[in-house]
C-alpha cells in the first residue's frame, strides 16, 4: 500500500477525509488548494496548489470538495495527467462485498452500503448515510450526513441529494439535481432543479448565479436563494 496521499480542498470537509486517510494507514498526508493564504489544514500542511499535481505522480490522490461540479473538473484534469485518484472508506463503514465503488469516492463514517450498490468515480457517501439495495449512484454524487436511498434507486451525475433526505425505493433522479434537507423524494424526478420539502417539488425560480471555486477551477454554479413557488 501506498503510505502517501494529496488531498486536494483545504476545508473542514478535507479535515474530515485526512482523518479517514490517517484511519486508512496514510503516513504523509499533504494538501493542494488553489486559495494561496492557506497554509496548513487541521495538523496538515498545504503545500502548493492543483497546477502542481503532477510533482506527486508517486503519491495516491483524493479530491475534498463538497461542490460536484468543480470536483468533476479536477477529476478531468487529474485524468489528463494520468493520476488515478484513491478511494477511502472509514473503518467504520458497513459495506456489502458485492458492492462496486470507483475511484476518487470517499465512504464517511457509519454509512452503510447494502447488496449490488454501484458507486460511480469522485463521489461522497457522507457521514451515516445508507444506500439500500440494487442502487446506482452516478458519477460525482454527493450524499450528504444522514440521507437514507431506499433500494432499486437510480441517481444521476452530479446531483447532491441535502443531509437529512429521504429518497424511497424504485425511483429515478435525473442528473443535475439539488435535493434539499430533510427532503422527501416519493416520485420520479425526471428534470434538472432543485426540489424540497415532503414530499420533495420542484422550486420554480433560481435567482442567484454565482461563480465559485478558486484558480481554475472556477464554475458558475446556483446557489440557494430561489424565488420561493414549487410546481408539479
């Protein structure tokens, strides 16, 4: 095993991975942010930022952003430099040994993954989550602390299903979606937006474009401030 690990995202969700690479056996860990006033994370150091991945082609790499969309874009561009991304997964997890998890996703504390759950590249599996039976969690998902997907669920890349859901079983969510917390997903969602409440609709307008991320990795991306109105 590999002993050394860059984490890319100096943030309180890093801290988090660094813990569960410690938990792995990582005896160097490292971190890469693109905000140059950073200099350390957690007990971590930061020692350069993305455009220097290439001068660790020898250690194993994670992405620590929560933002789908700009963790998809560093993930291109480790591929391009041919880097293969790690998976982690806390010691605590409970994962069925027929599930499949790609590269660059992590596994948080007490979740659980049951039988013939496919896990797509660069997602997150937060912290006491479950994902039941028969499910498959397209690339760059993230689902956040305490959702719970019932079996025989499809989700699509990019979507980030908010802490607290409920998604039940036999049911499709498309690509590009915001699930918000504490949500309740009862029917197929078929179009891209953002959907709350129980059970979960579709929010009619968002107002706020902004740019987020830092260097270049930047991406316009809507943040949570709608002109309130679901429709069916």
């Amino acid at each position: 095993m590999n002993k050394k690990i860059v984490i890319i995202g100096a943030s309180g969700h890093g801290k988090v991975i660094a813990d569960i690479a410690r938990l792995n056996g990582y005896e160097e860990i490292l971190f890469l942010d693109d905000d140059t006033s950073k200099r350390s994370c957690g007990k971590y150091k930061v020692i350069g930022t993305s455009k220097e991945i290439t001068k660790y082609r020898d250690y194993d790499f994670i992405i620590a952003i929560g933002n789908n969309r700009i963790r998809e874009k560093i993930s291109d561009t480790l591929g391009k430099e041919n880097i293969k991304q790690t998976v982690l997964i806390h010691p605590s997890a409970v994962i069925d040994e027929t599930a499949i998890i790609k590269e660059g996703t992590v596994v948080m504390a007490n979740a659980v993954i049951n039988a013939s759950v496919q896990i797509g590249r660069s997602c997150i599996i937060n912290t006491a989550s479950s994902i039941d039976h028969d499910c498959i969690i397209n690339d760059f998902v993230h689902i956040s602390p305490g959702v719970h997907v019932a079996g025989t669920v499809t989700i699509g890349r990019n979507t980030w299903i908010g802490i607290g859901s409920t998604v039940i079983n036999n049911l499709e969510i498309c690509a590009n979606c915001i699930i918000g917390a504490g949500s309740t997903v009862i029917k197929d969602i078929k179009e891209e937006g953002t959907y709350i409440g129980s059970p979960a609709e579709r929010m009619k307008k968002m107002t706020n474009l902004k740019i987020v991320g830092v260097g270049s990795h930047r991406v316009d991306c809507y943040v949570p401030s709608y002109e309130m109105g679901c429709i069916s």
